[in-house]
C-alpha cells in the first residue's frame, strides 16, 4: 500500500517492480524443448483435470501434438529437475492424455488467405508441415510438393506404425487441408527453377535424409542385404518384405531398433542388432531400448560385421568382437577391434542401419556441405539460393520430430520476414532461464511420488501385428503424474523490499526450509529451491511476498469476484462458499459428484493447493451473506505435509474475528480429502451442510423472538 | 521490537461506532513483525469490520486503508495530510507510540488504538512470542548471565528463585521456565556461579525518572527531575 | 540479649513448634480470635500470614496485635508482593513499636495464583533485600540513608525449600539469606526425611535453626491438587498413596496420622531444630496433630 504513497521512490524503482509484471523463470523443460513448449503450464492444466485447457496451450506451441504426443523424444523430460528428486515427470504421455482427453482430433483448424505472394514447400515431413500450417496462419498460399504416394515424409514411411499410427498422421493432413494447404503427392520436384517459373515466391526445402549410409564393407551389394530405411519404408507402405527367417541388424540409434521390432512383427522369429559399442554409447531412446529387448531383440554389443558373403542361400556375415577405447574429441569412446576375435554368424537378412543422408536431386542448385546436408544460415534458414529455405533432417542429418517441427515454424517466419521485407529478428524474451541444481536439503523435504507410466500393451501381445504398444494415461493416473510437476521457476519472490520488515515469517513457514538470511542480514528466496507452495505469500504480514507469475497472484481474488459477479447476475445467492483444491478433489473428480448431484446453493472456489487461500479470503465470503464457508484440501495427496496446518491456522484466525463479530465460528470449516475414501469427504460435507442449515435456522427463530 | 496484540473487534467496533469515515493505519515496523498491524493485518481487519457493519445492518462505515512505513517517526506522517483529509477518525494499527505520534500529527482527530502494545520482546517461534525487555533504564544482564530476571520471573526477584518454582517451571505457568533455573544453569555453565551468590542489592527503578527521556544532543532539555 | 520469648527460644536447645494463621476475609475476628486461644499455649510460636495464596484478608500485622492481645508469640509474615520500600520500611517500624519483633521474610506468591489477578505486582524487594533491609533499619538509618529517631530491633526468620527437584539455586538464595541476617528458617512443606537429612548436613554449618515445614493433607485429592496448583508443594507419589488407602471420610484422621509420623521422626532423628506446622485453613487440628506426635512447644 505504501509503496504508491512514497511516490518519490516509486519514480526511482516503480518500473522494476510493478506488480503485474511476470518475474517466473523459463522452466529447464520448456528451455530444452526445440519448440520452447508451455510444458509447465500445460502440465499444471492436466494436474487440474483440465485437459481442455491444457490441449490449448500445447496446440499454441505445437502445430502437431497428437504427433509429438505419440514419438517426440521428450528432451524435455530430460532436463525435468524432478529426476533429482525421484525421476521426471511422464511430460509425453501427459501431453498424449491432454491430446486424447482434450479432443484434439474434434480441434477445427481454419485459415484465411490474406497475402498474394504463393509459398512452395518441397518434401511433407515434419518440417514441412509445420511450415505449411505456420504459412496458412500468417495467410499464405502454400503448397506441398511430396514424392512418395503418401505425405507425412518420415512420419509415415520411417516411424513404423506401432509407434504412430497412421490415423494420427492423416488426421493432421486433413486438418493441414482444410486450413486451405495444396498437396501435391507422387510429385518429385526436380528443379527449384520451375517452381519460381510458376509463380511461387518462396521455396522451403525439406526432403528429409532418406538416404541409408554404406556400411563400406566387402559384400554390402549382396542380395539380402539392405538398409533400414528402406525397409521401413517398404513396411509403412503397406508391403510385406520376405526376409527368411534369421534377420540381423546393424547400427545403435532408433532406425536399427525400429526396422529390429518391424522385422519381429514381420513374423521373423529370430531379430538381432549389433552395435559396435556397449549399451551406454547407444544413441537410441532408452525406453525404444527397453521395449525391443522385451520382445525378444538379442542385442550384441561391442561388435561389427567386416565381411558378407552369400554362400548356399545363407548370408555369412564376419564379424570382430569390439573394445572400447580412448574418448574422441567428443568424448564419445571409439570401437577398437579385437584381434583374432573374428566369428561368422549366418543370416537370411542383414539390415544395415548405421544412420542416413539427405538426397538431393542436382536441379535444385543449393550449397551442400558435411555428409550431403543443405549449407544454411541457421538464424534464418536461407540457403545460397535467394527464396530458397530449408530445414529438418535435411539441413541437421536424421535428427527428432520435434527439431522439424521447430525448423518448420521457425522457417515459416524467416519466409514471412523475407517476403515482408523485414529485418529477420530472433526471437527474444528477456525472460530467465531455470538454471542450478535442487538443493539436497530441498530434495529431502519433498514428498517423494513414484512417476506414473501410462499402460503398455503386454509383451506378448505387441510383436503379432503393429498395434500402438503404448497405452494413453488414465484419467487418475494422469492428474497424479501431472501433480509430480516441481512447477520451477513461478516460486514466490520478495516483489517490494521496502515493504519487508525482515519479520522472517517466510523464513520459518516454508515447509522446504527454503528462504534464508545473506550475510548483510537480507532475506533470500532463491528462486531456484521455491517449491511455489505459497504458504510465504499467505503468511507475509507486510504483504511483500508475491507469486512470480502475476496471474497466479491473483487467482483465488478473481475467482471470488467472479463468483460475486456470477451471483448478481443469477440473483441466486450462495449458501455454502467452498474453497476446494483443484488439484486432488476435481482433478481426480473426487468430489465432482458432489456438486453435480444437485447441492444447489454450494458454489466452488477452485484453488491451486489451499495453502494459498488467505485469512481474508476466508472471511469475504460471509460478507456476500453466504451461510458457510469451507476449504477442503486434498489431504495426504498434497505435495507436502503441513498444507493442512497452516490452513489450520488460519481457520483458527478468522473463527475468532467470526466470534467477535458474532457469527457462530462453526460456520467455517476446513475438510481434507482421505486418499482411499472419498466418500467419507462427502459425508462430512454433508453433515456440514445440514449443520450450517440448523445454524441458519437458529438465527432466524432468534431473530424472530427478538422482534 | 514491540510485541502488540490485535484488539477484539467488539471493543473496536464500540470506540469507532461515532465516527463515518475511518482511516485503517497501519505500521510497516514492529507491529508488522509481530503480525499485529501489518499490511496484512490493515486488510483482514478492514474486512472484518465491514463484515461487522452488515450484520449489525448499518452499513454506515467507510474504510480506508494505509500502511505506513513507521508510525513513530514524525517525517513518515507526511503522507496522513492526504491520507486522512476525508476521514473522521483515524484506527492505528501502530503501538502505543504510533498512535501518539500520529495523534500528535492530527491535531483535530480523534485516533483510536487497534492494537494492545504488549511488551518488548522476541519470537520464540513463528506465531509465539516472548518479553525480554522493561526497558527499566538500569541494564544488569552481566549480572545475570544474559537473563532479565525483571521480565523473565513473575516476580522480577533479584537475588534468586522463590520457592514457588517447580520443574524448573515458573509458579504462574508450567509453560514457562523459572528466569532463575535458567539463569543458574548458564552461570554453572560458564562458571561462573560466584555471580549468583553475590548479593544484588535493590534496585535503582526510577534510573530515568517518568516521564522519561533521553538526550544525545547537547542544549535540549531534559526529562522528568531534570 | 533476645528481642522477644521465641528469639530467646531460637538460642535454646528445645524442639521447637509453631504454627500458622490465616487472617479473615473480613472483619469478623471471632474465628481467628478462637484459633489464637486454642493455640497460643500448645505451640513456641504463631504465624500470621500475609494474604497468603495472594487472597486479600486482614492484614498480617493485623492478627499479629490480636495474637498479642491474647498473649500469644507472633511471628509477622512479610511478604514484598504489596508494598514498595517506603511502606515495607513503615510497616516494621510500626510493628516493633507494638511490640512484634518476630518477622518472617518472604518474597510473596505472585498475584497470577491469587484472587486480584489485575492488581500491579509491586516486589520492589525480594526476601533478601528485605531481611537486609530489616537489619539496616536496626543500624539507624533508612534505605534512603536518613536518621531514625528511635530504632527497631527484630527476630528475623525466612523460608527454604529443601525438597525442590532443582535444589541447587535455592541453597545460593539460602546461603544469601542467612548472610543477609535470617535467624530461622521455616521450610517449604517437606515430606521425604532423607532429603530433609541431607539438607540439614548442608544447613548445619551454619548458625542458624531450621523449622521443617509439615503440611498437613485431608485427602489424596487433595494432595494432588497441591502438586499441580500449590506453588513450589511436591507431594510424594508414596504419601499419596498411603492417603488413597483412608477410608472414606477418614482421609483428614489418615493425614493428621501421616503429619504427626514425620513431626516425631524430625525430633527423634534431629532432623531438624523443630517443625512448622500449616494446616492450610484447617488451624483447628494442629492440637491433635501435637498430641498425635507427642509434642509440646511448651518450653517455658
């Protein structure tokens, strides 16, 4: 209050901390995701239940969730400083159960046609998808040029379909197409020339690197022998390769575990995979891993085929037994052969997988560089051609979807400045980035939850055909994985310093022990240790402590006014105010049934966690003439132990200011939520109701012997 | 620091019932540590009066809220000139300094206390705080191990326990420790037990003579038998 | 030369008993006036109390002159919750003036236990400062350093307690007051003979008398509501047990029984110089309690 009196030192540092400005951190999720998702905020929706909410903020940052829900690499998972706590959060399969649950497959994409100057887009991957429907929403005219029969470029005939089905995939290019993008399939381009002949202003190359490496060894020509790519290839579009009976596959990354399980599910019963290194150097997804040695790949580490030969319809392979030796320049151990540790294995198929190269057919004119990738600026994608763009695999070698995607968006405004002619400007937030390591004395005082996984298709059941092997989140199993989210970086920070009366309050209530005293005597939350738990913000008396994300400060406020507002225009008047958690209660739908059977008269204060509802919420609604107030919080769910004591506390607080006014201090209560009993909530509630109804009643007879 | 305690709102409501328009103040200070009459405290309090207004069915108060900096000191008063032009009467939230010094400030309104000032003291832990201090003017904590006999007993003996202390508890309290088992362990501690055996004699309780005050400037005149 | 018969007593070898009275709650005398009589003869000494339990009664001086009317020794209970310096100061030099000399110095339960919990606390003194300045006033001057014309001469006693769980403060305060001129010690209601023993081998080098203090108990109920209620009273598990066992309406008989055990192993074990009796409202049983342990304070 006071700071907009002392208006002398508002004009010095009004700027800095003006309260509605967002202080929250860039969380290590989104800062590591190649398309800079939303994933806190995304997760935070699913931890609510709401998934439609939540399948909106992806779709703001994700041309293609449904695609990236079923196969993105989750770099993002990686960096979730939950791990140093138990292990990260599911953020994929949640992003599936909010694509899934959300309906995204009823989302309507539309676009208008707002600019004359026509875009061509060469190769329908990823990124060239994702450049189209960018295109169509900046107004573009665009067309797909695709070679193959079928668009999607790697999506379709590299991913098999048990990973991504293909329902997925054409649902995003019928929604491409109705958003007004031109396909054309069976349409190799040969020449960038005649597409700016027939009028396109612009060109993005993104053919993909569809092209398998030679393994550069004797015999490689031999019937029998061939590379991954293709044979995936030839699967996704619907042919049946006759591979025999013994398959063996060369290569560590996610193309030799693919064409491995493909083979399996070809019915070949005997599939292996030789790598050259051990099964730490493996550059392929460690769960892709997890799940082809479940079904039945015999991985053979440290060796490397030397030699094929075909003899007697058999294709003998020679192999040499590998050691690790001493770390290259990138650190990475190089195979070293062993000496006189050469064996033959004899083999029906060897699919050689060893990584894969863009193609470029000589019309196009463009500047290729290391291992036949595109040359280009990597700020704006433009190749040596002027008009010419290109990104994806292309430009970067097999790389993720999710990197496509992000090169797509990205190239679609580089073409936009260009066609524009404006300055191309990286995009730039001032906005931190979460850095630094939880603190162990932070880790010890988390609650400890065990990730959820969503279900997976038994073992048994995967290899008969190309069934999705993953399962999307239950709803339950999703809202509790989703709770897991530490939240980084929207922690509570001291906004107005000069209001802090270093009354160390935050000091002592933080459950994590995180705030603390520098050596000048000045209180610090560091921002990386904050559990944004808000029990400080609730507790600060001088009010100085604030959420760093401005919409969060305000939250429970607006949802009251709201709920005033809601009320005057209904001319209905709230009985019963209740401030529920939002997380464990509705989320999980605890207590949906509740309000869904009719208690007319109870009206919902959602909360994120009730830690954060403070003394005055507590007392305004009385003052909107409501007949009682309760909090009910999630109990044993909640992400620490004491939520429930300070809620306490505070009930306390206002029941005395309730007596004193003389409001019977019953009227407010608090109720948390048992984990295996959700009924006995209800009951209690009940009782609750029919008590404040026999107060109600109390007070009116009173008042009427009074008169 | 000053330790204050909320009023009951019943005994507030009474002392603002006169008065239409009525300035919440609050302190930024002591009282905002002790969570007495904070920010915080301005706006619950704030709340709970309005709330009080409906159910006795007169909505015939008008709040405003402010919170100072500091009460105690003249130069953070400026602000009230504009703060409380309108209103006619100002509730503090500041201890019993504040409230003088704000009254000082506003010579024609009525300024009504909206705390108990209750001691000087400290935390023992978030919510539970303790005396420490009768500012008596005379310090002899050397004599007693660091522990104010003064505050500490319910009696403010000086040579020793009465004989009404049990588990090394105070007579008044269970709750609370006996001053002089605590000041008696220190002193065995730091042996320094020949301290306690000395006779203290009585004490000096008018070291600075009522009404008190303190000069570090030359010229000025001084307090009380000065 | 003594300052009166029970100073004169203090200095002799006899076992020594006294009492204690509580002034009324009023102006009616008749009770106390009744206790005093029976009293007087059977015991060295009576004590008047100063609103004991800080429950305002008459005056302590005042029952003092009313034990003296009826020929009785009075011992004035002192305590310094009440009066500041000035009225403390006065309040001897009226007492030695009529005649009461024996005063017991106390520091005074706080007001908190009391029955004006409101009233402001005074202790300008403790029990030490008072028995100081009691002797200063002997010496002639005031605490403000002024003259006396005409000067007081006292018998000065105070209080111990000997079976307090953290003993060790209370020797330094016992050693204060015997420094600061206490004659006699009057014990905190002491239960445990062993600990009694081991404090007068403590209290023993120095030259003064200690009057172990016998509190008599009606019931085991009773006994508990003084552990948890009575400031500084510690009854034994065991003595209240022995209590639990009386028969129903013998509870007071099984107390008086108990008391009057412990006043004669104090005199035969030397335990003490002699015993204080406080019957805690209940002044009428004293006698019998005498009788039951085979005492006399009649040591003429």
């Amino acid at each position: 209050m006071y700071s907009s009196l002392n208006s002398k030192s508002q004009d010095v540092n009004g700027a800095a901390r003006r309260p509605h400005t967002d202080h929250s951190f860039i969380p290590p999720c989104q800062a590591k995701c190649p398309l800079q998702m939303d994933i806190r905020e995304y997760v935070d929706l699913a931890a609510q239940g709401k998934v439609m909410e939540a399948l909106q903020v992806i779709r703001s940052g994700n041309p293609f969730p449904s695609i990236c829900a079923h196969v993105c690499t989750h770099p993002c998972e990686e960096a979730c400083r939950r791990t140093q706590v138990d292990s990260p959060v599911s953020i994929r399969a949640l992003k599936r159960f909010a694509v899934e649950f959300g309906g995204d497959r009823m989302v309507l994409a539309e676009a208008e046609t707002t600019r004359p100057e026509k875009v061509a887009i060469v190769g329908s991957g990823p990124g060239g998808l994702a450049c189209a429907y960018y295109l169509r929403k900046l107004g573009y005219p665009v067309t797909i040029f695709e070679a193959h029969a079928e668009m999607g470029g790697m999506l379709r005939v590299g991913i098999p379909q048990y990973r991504l089905p293909r329902a997925v995939v054409d649902t995003e290019v019928q929604r491409l197409i109705s958003m007004g993008a031109e396909i054309r399939t069976n349409t190799r381009v040969m020449s960038l020339d005649l597409l700016f002949d027939m009028g396109y202003k612009a060109v993005f190359v993104t053919i993909g690197a569809h092209q398998g490496l030679r393994m550069g060894i004797e015999g490689e020509e031999s019937p029998g022998v061939l590379d991954g790519a293709t044979l995936l290839r030839e699967v996704n579009l619907g042919l049946k390769p006759s591979l025999g009976q013994r398959v063996v596959v060369v290569g560590g990354g996610n193309v030799a575990i693919d064409a491995a399980r493909t083979a399996l599910r070809l019915g070949i019963p005997s599939v292996d995979i030789l790598y050259r290194r051990s099964r730490k150097e493996m550059p392929a997804d460690e769960t892709e891993i997890k799940e082809a040695l479940e079904e039945g790949v015999n991985i053979q580490y440290l060796v490397a085929p030397v030699n094929i030969k075909r003899a007697n319809g058999d294709l003998c392979v020679t192999c040499v037994r590998m050691e690790l030796g001493e770390p290259d320049a990138r650190g990475r151990r190089q195979p070293v052969p062993i000496e006189g540790s050469e064996f033959t294995m004899k083999v029906d198929t060897l699919v050689s997988a060893i990584g894969q190269a863009p193609q470029m057919p000589g019309g196009f004119g463009i500047r290729i560089g290391r291992g036949s990738t595109i040359q280009v600026d990597p700020l704006t994608l433009t190749t040596n051609r002027l008009g010419v763009f290109a990104g994806g695999d292309a430009v970067t070698g097999p790389a993720t979807v999710v990197e496509a995607l992000a090169a797509g968006r990205q190239a679609a405004h580089r073409i936009d400045d260009y066609l524009q002619h404006k300055y191309p400007r990286p995009v730039s937030t001032n906005q931190p980035v979460m850095t630094g390591e939880l603190d162990q004395q932070t880790i010890e005082l988390v609650r400890k939850i065990g990730r959820f996984e969503p279900l997976y298709l038994p073992v048994e059941d995967r290899t008969r055909d190309f069934k999705p092997v993953e399962s999307v989140f239950d709803w339950e199993s999703a809202v509790n994985e989703a709770r897991r989210c530490l939240r980084c970086g929207v922690g509570a920070e001291i906004l107005f310093q000069d209001k802090c009366a270093s009354c160390l309050n935050c000091v002592r209530v933080c459950p994590y022990h995180v705030p603390y005293i520098d050596m000048a005597g000045t209180i610090i939350i560091p921002p990386d240790q904050c559990q944004a738990c808000g029990i400080c913000v609730a507790e600060c008396p001088a009010r100085a402590i604030v959420m760093r994300k401005p919409r969060e400060r305000r939250h429970i406020a607006d949802e009251l006014d709201h709920i005033v507002k809601t009320a005057a225009q209904s001319k209905a008047r709230p009985l019963l105010i209740g401030f529920l958690c939002q997380y464990g209660l509705f989320g999980t739908g605890t207590l949906a049934g509740l309000w869904r059977s009719g208690k007319a008269g109870i009206w919902i204060v959602p909360v994120l966690c009730t830690s954060k509802v403070e003394a005055h919420h507590m007392l305004r609604p009385f003052e909107m003439g409501v007949e009682g107030v309760f909090v009910a919080g999630c109990g044993e769910q909640c992400s620490r132990e004491n939520t429930d004591h300070w809620v306490q506390q505070r009930i306390h607080k206002v029941r005395k200011l309730l007596a004193q006014i003389g409001i019977e201090p019953e009227r407010l209560q608090a109720f948390v939520s048992d984990k295996n009993d959700g009924r006995r909530l209800r009951e209690e509630l009940e009782r609750f109701t029919e008590q404040v109804s026999s107060l109600c009643l109390a007070s009116i007879l009173k008042q009427e012997v009074r008169n | 620091m000053i330790v204050a305690e909320a009023k009951n709102l019943t005994e507030i409501g009474k002392t603002i019932a006169p008065y239409g328009r009525i300035l919440v103040l609050g302190c930024g200070t002591c009282v905002t540590v002790c969570g007495a009459g904070g920010e915080r405290e301005v706006a619950l309090l704030h709340d709970a009066l309005r709330l009080m207004d409906m159910k006795a069915g007169n909505g015939k108060h008008v709040f405003l809220e402010c919170t100072l900096k500091r009460q105690c000191d003249p130069e953070f008063l400026d602000v009230l000139e504009e703060k409380a032009a309108n209103v006619d009467a100002v509730l503090s939230l500041g201890c019993g300094i504040g409230v003088q010094a704000v009254a000082e400030r506003l010579p024609d309104l009525p300024v009504l206390p909206g705390v108990n000032t209750s001691f000087l003291g400290m935390a023992k832990e978030w919510g539970v705080w303790d005396e420490r201090c009768a500012a008596c003017g005379d310090c002899r904590l050397d004599e007693t191990a660091g522990i104010c006999p003064i505050t500490r007993c319910t009696k403010g003996i000086l040579n020793g326990p009465c004989a009404g202390t049990k588990n090394g508890r105070c007579e008044v309290s269970k709750e609370m420790d006996c001053a002089w088992v605590l000041i008696y362990q220190r002193l065995e501690n730091m042996r320094q037990l020949e301290t306690m055996r000395r006779y203290y004699p009585p004490r000096n309780f008018r070291a600075i003579p009522r009404p008190k005050r303190v000069l570090s400037k030359i010229n000025a005149a001084g307090g009380g038998h000065e | 030369m003594s300052v009166s018969l029970f100073d004169e007593k203090l200095n002799s070898d006899a076992f020594l008993i006294t009492t204690e009275i509580g002034p009324p709650k009023g102006t009616d005398t008749s009770e106390i006036l009744h206790d005093i009589d029976m009293l007087k003869d059977k015991v060295d000494a009576i004590n008047v109390t100063d609103h004991q339990s800080s429950v305002m009664r008459y005056p302590s001086i005042g029952g003092c002159l009313l034990v003296k009317e009826r020929g009785g020794e009075p011992v004035l209970q002192m305590t310094c919750r009440d009066r500041n310096r000035l009225a403390l100061q006065a309040e001897l030099l009226f007492a030695y003036s009529r005649g009461v000399c024996n005063v017991l110095c106390l520091t005074g339960d706080s007001v908190d236990v009391g029955d004006h919990k409101e009233a402001k606390p005074v202790f300008d003194l403790d029990s030490v400062q008072l028995l100081r300045m009691a002797r200063l006033l002997e010496g002639g001057t005031d605490m403000g350093g002024n003259e006396l014309k005409g000067v007081p001469k006292f018998c000065l006693g105070s209080t111990v307690h000997p079976e307090a769980d953290f003993v060790e403060p209370q020797l330094v305060k016992f050693d204060k007051k015997v420094a600061a001129g206490s004659q006699f010690f009057q014990t905190q209601g002491v239960f445990d003979p062993a600990t009694l023993r081991r404090f007068m081998q403590y209290a023993s080098q120095f030259n003064v008398k200690i009057l172990a203090g016998i509190i008599v108990m009606a019931s085991a109920r009773m006994a508990k509501y003084m552990n948890d209620n009575v400031p500084g009273i510690i009854v034994p598990q065991a003595v209240i047990d022995e209590l639990a066992t009386a028969e129903k309406g013998k509870g007071l008989q099984k107390g008086i029984e108990i008391a009057a055990r412990f006043i004669r192993s104090v005199k035969e074990e030397n335990l003490a110089h002699g015993v204080h009796v406080m019957a805690v409202g209940n002044e009428r049983i004293v006698p019998d309690i005498l009788e039951a342990a085979e005492v006399s304070g009649i040591h003429a």
